[in-house]
C-alpha cells in the first residue's frame, strides 16, 4: 500500500488526539468519534468510504471518522481496534478480517463499550451476536444465486449441459463460502450435469491470476469460471486472456469496479456480475452508527443491503456512465 507510513502516521495522530480529548472530559468529542476499518484497497471500499461520508458528513458537528485500511491483516486490525477500544470512541464500523481471528478484538470493544457495525463480512455468526450491534449485509446465498442463474443461462442457450466450471475464491471469509453455495445451488438447479472441477483460493489479484493459470493448467477445457469476489473474478478474467482461452471460458463473479464495468463491456470473456454497491453499503453502516450516536440503535441485527445484477456489454457501458468518477 503506498504511502503506508504516512497514513500510519495520520492514524497514530488522530488517535493521540481521542486520547487527549478521552482523557479530558471522560467522552470522546462533542459530536463523537467513530472508529472504521476497511479490508483492503478494492474499489469497493472507497465505495463504503463514499457512503460513509454522505451520511455521516464532514461539518464541524458531524463526528469523526478514525479510517484505516488493514490490507486483509487480522494482526493490523487487531492493533487498530484495541486503540480504538482503549480510547472509547463512540462507534466502530468494521469488514473483519477473519471469522475467528478477530473475534477478540471485537469483544474487547464489546466490553468497553463500544458499539460494533459488521459490514460486508463479520465475525462467526453466534459470536456476531453477542459482540456486533448490527451487520449490513447483502445476502451472500443470494448473491451467488445471481451468478448460477446467469452462468446457466449462458450453458443452456450454448446447448451445454456437462459443461465443467473453476472456482477462484475468498473463502477466508464466511460470506464467500455463502455465495458459493448459492451459486452451486442456482447453477445445478438448471444444468444438473455441472461439474465443479476445481476450487482455490485467491485473494490477492495476482493469487488469484496465478490460481487460474493453473487451474487452466490442469483443466484447459474448462468452460466457465466463478470468482467469488473482485479479485478472484478479475483474476479469472486475466488467466482465461493470459491463456488465449477468450471465446472459449467465460467467467461470472462478483463486485463491480471500473475494471469489472470495462471487461464486462468489453464482453469476450467476463459475462455477467452480481454487485452490492459499497456506497449502498456505506450509507447504511453510516446511518446505523448515526443511530447509535442518537442513543436510538437499530434493533434489527442484519441489515439488508441491495443486490444488483449485470450482464452483458449494455449492462458494463450503463455501469460506466451512472459511476462516471469511477467509484462503485
């Protein structure tokens, strides 16, 4: 990440500063404070980051945000929180890195008194429940629904009906292997001969490039590929390329970006994407922490985030025109 130095800096100094004021009048600002955790750099967390802004402001009786990207790192989250915690701030907004690994963290937050926002993903689904207030959350089975159902329009109207499909995925993360369930589900509910012959993880975009070019590899007649996110789908993309199999292996996934909108435009090898907009998903992890600021928290714990689909050239150049600053 670059400049990492300087916005550990700008983070250790907006941290002194809540301790400061902590210390000073037992509360963290007049108008509060609100720690916020993004995964890593994909599009799509500038896109919460959007949304954040729009519904918690930037005036000078907005609160706060304390922002820090801990590029998929359980120990760096881990760091963040408990400074966070330590210094009472008034709400966290938080994309765990791991189900299990950062389950103390959140319950340290939990025990100061800090109210906890999951967003995207979260901690394992009984301990969610004791430590997090809320968990926006597009529903994950019904996001990989979205892609089986576009995947096997795709074989039934090519007349294929054993066709073999890789899966590149994310399945650090609970959500991940709940897309992939509603993917398999959807897909075999129309081609019951769909085989599943590969499943690997990649999380990175370069893991995810390399992970395709030996499933090509191994399967070089592979018909389709599932990317269970923005990395492991533009990953698939750029192996099937990489591999001259474009015409040949299609890829469906998830989560738009400028990339995803220009290959999907494009349309030799990325078909269709499923897509819950981060600006969506900021807004509303915006205003459940607005909620809990206003002493009225929701009492709903999953809030329900808005699927979208795309699919085809039309769907990637619409995407490109409603998100002109390149923000998903």
């Amino acid at each position: 990440m670059k400049h990492a130095k300087r916005r550990l800096a700008a983070v250790l100094m907006a941290v002194a500063a809540v301790l400061a004021v902590t210390a000073a009048c037992g509360r963290v600002g007049e108008h509060g404070r609100i720690g916020v955790v993004y995964l890593n750099a994909e599009g799509y967390y500038a896109g919460v980051g959007r949304g954040l802004s729009s519904t918690l402001g930037h005036g000078g009786r907005d609160p706060q945000l304390v922002q820090t990207n801990i590029q998929s790192d359980p120990a760096k989250e881990s760091s963040f929180i408990n400074t966070m915690s330590s210094a009472k701030v008034d709400a966290l907004i938080v994309s765990p890195a791991s189900a299990t690994a950062s389950i103390p963290a959140l319950r340290l937050a939990k025990q100061s008194g800090v109210p906890v926002i999951c967003y995207n993903t979260c901690i394992e689904d009984a301990e969610a429940r004791k430590y997090v207030q809320s968990f926006v959350l597009g529903d994950p089975a019904g996001f990989g629904r979205v892609s089986g159902e576009q995947m096997a329009a795709y074989f039934l109207a090519a007349g294929k009906r054993a066709p073999k499909v890789g899966v590149i995925n994310c399945e650090q993360f609970e959500v991940c292997i709940q897309r992939r369930q509603g993917f398999e589900k959807a897909l075999k509910a129309q081609v019951p001969g769909a085989r599943i012959v590969a499943n690997q993880q990649g999380l990175a975009l370069d893991e995810a490039v390399e992970r395709g070019e030996q499933l090509l590899t191994a399967h070089p007649d592979i018909d389709a590929f599932y990317g269970e996110a923005g990395s492991q789908m533009l990953g698939a993309v750029k192996a099937v390329e990489a591999r001259g199999r474009a015409g040949k292996t299609a890829v469906f996934g998830g989560d738009m970006s400028v990339d995803a909108a220009k290959k999907l435009q494009d349309g030799r090898v990325l078909k269709g994407v499923a897509d819950i907009s981060g600006i969506k998903v900021g807004r509303l992890a915006g205003q459940a922490a607005r909620d809990v600021l206003a002493g009225r928290p929701s009492d709903r714990f999953v809030i329900p985030a808005p699927i979208d689909r795309y699919l085809g050239p039309k769907d990637g150049t619409r995407w490109l025109q409603e998100h002109s600053d390149g923000i998903p």
